[in-house]
C-alpha cells in the first residue's frame, strides 16, 4: 500500500549495503588466505542463502491455479508487458542505457584507470563510491515520495552519462569518484520509483512474466557492447567512444520522456489491500548497478 516506496527502499539499502560490505569482506580475506579458500567461503555462503529459504512463511498466500503451459506464461506476460507504453518504453530505454554504462565501466573504465589515475586502486574507490551514493539515494527514497514517480525517475536516469564523460575528460580521482557517487544516488531514486510502479501497476499475479520481459530487456544488448566495445575503441578511440556511450545515455532518455504515460503515471494515495505484496525481481535499475559495480 502507501508504504510501498518506503520498503523497496529498505530492500535496496541492504542489499547495496551488503554489496559494499562483501566487497570489503572479500579484499580483507583475499589478503589474509590463499584465494581458493576464499571462494570456498563464497560457495559456502551461496549456499546458507539458500537455506535461508527454508525460514519464509508462505501459508497465507493462496495457492495458484495452474497455467496454460509455458508457451501461453509467455505469450499473457508479453500482452501485459506491450499493453503499457510507460513499461516497454522504460525497458527499450534501459536497453541501452545498461549496454553503454556496461560498456564504459566494464571495459573502458580499468583502461583508463591503468592508462590516466594510477592503476586499480582508484578505480575501485570509483566502484565503492558509486555503491555508496546507492546507500544514499535508498536513504532519500525512505523520506521522500515523488508523485510523479516516472517522471522523477527517468530525470534521475540522466546522470547516468556523467560517468562515462568523467572517463572520456579523464577526471581526477577524486572527482571521479565524486561522480560515482551522485550517479550511484540518482539511479537509486529510479530503482526505487520503478520498484513501486511495478508493484502499483501490475496485478500481483502477472508481476513474475513482466518482470521476466523487463530483467531480459534490460539487459539483453549487454554482451553485445561489451563485446563491440574493443573494436569501436581501435575505430575511433577510447575518449570519443567515451562520449558517445555518455550521448546514447542522454538521447535515449531524452527521447522517453515523450511518452505521455511516462511522464504522468501517479502514485497512488490510497491503501491498497493485496493479498501478498511481493519482491519485485532485479529490475532495469539493478540491472544497471550490478553492470557499475561489474557484479
């Protein structure tokens, strides 16, 4: 209901917040023991997530009927997800916002840290400063409730060219990582605002199939830039294809903001009673931060 955007926020402040712990927990381990043994730890804890499971109580959520097979799950989530202009247009957009971020910070990013700040140390405090700002942007989330929850979502989409032209420049390290940070802050607010459409949306019992089109959307042309990424550098070099992954961010936001429903798509103010409220999947948002922070 009207606490919805509230515990999204709460879902995303901790899992970033662990992100940032794991990655510290990781280096620290990696110096003290061999690092086999450290993936031993990971395996291990993979699998206490798992059993971690066993604790949900699902007994009051009522049983489903069963489908019409997975060809017809396909085919009700794809109407669900091309009936609403605000929801495939968010994830054509994410398309290739995720694959120019991807390429910038997967690929291009270690080269210019090697190449212009001194190696991988400084990159890292970038990756941990955009993680941060994530902590910070779920933190405003928890305060503040934008009516327009699109619109201020997809505003917030912008800064996601910053990065890409701070590498492009190149800045200094610490401005770099002062632009991670906001980065990691604004895209946090789109997370959390398209976590609550989502949930506000979509009929709990459609949310699974369109949460599927939109996590595969969202980053479907990923290994495709990546995988252009090295070609393009040779073709016109780093700084230019620096700038244009920074350009293909801003006119693909841009240009969804044409979309009425985008731009007009409300809260909701009213308590809605549901008769489980579910964990939105990782969405367009997550995909993009599991890409910034390179899983």
């Amino acid at each position: 209901g009207e606490q919805a955007s509230r515990a999204f926020a709460l879902f995303r402040m901790s899992t970033q917040g662990a992100a940032i712990g794991g990655a510290a927990l990781g280096g620290a381990m990696i110096a003290a023991m061999d690092p086999g043994w450290v993936l031993a730890v990971d395996a291990a804890a993979f699998a206490v997530a798992g059993a971690l499971r066993a604790f949900l109580d699902v007994s009051h959520i009522p049983a489903r009927e069963p489908g019409g097979g997975l060809l017809a799950d396909l085919r009700d989530g794809w109407q669900e997800f091309t009936g609403r202009p605000w929801l495939w247009a968010i994830v054509a957009q994410f398309s290739v916002v995720v694959a120019a971020v991807g390429a910038a910070e997967a690929v291009y990013g270690p080269l210019v840290a090697r190449d212009s700040l001194g190696g991988a140390r400084p990159w890292g405090f970038a990756l941990a400063a955009f993680g941060v700002g994530n902590l910070a942007g779920a933190l405003l989330m928890m305060r503040w409730k934008p009516r327009r929850l699109l619109l201020a979502g997809t505003l917030c989409v912008f800064p996601l060219a910053l990065p890409s032209a701070g590498l492009a420049v190149p800045l200094s390290a610490y401005w770099l990582c002062l632009v991670m940070f906001v980065t990691g802050t604004a895209i946090e607010v789109f997370g959390v605002s398209w976590m609550t459409a989502m949930h506000q949306e979509i009929p709990e019992e459609k949310l699974s199939r369109v949460a599927a089109y939109d996590w595969f959307g969202s980053v479907a042309m990923v290994p495709v830039a990546t995988a252009l990424a090295g070609p393009v550098e040779s073709l016109v070099g780093r700084s230019q294809a620096l700038w244009g992954c920074a350009g293909l961010v801003v006119l693909v936001t841009g240009a969804v903001l044409f979309v009425p429903d985008v731009r007009n798509l409300t809260r909701r103010s009213e308590t809605v009673e549901v008769a489980a409220a579910p964990l939105v999947p990782p969405t367009s948002a997550e995909a993009e931060g599991a890409v910034g922070r390179l899983g």
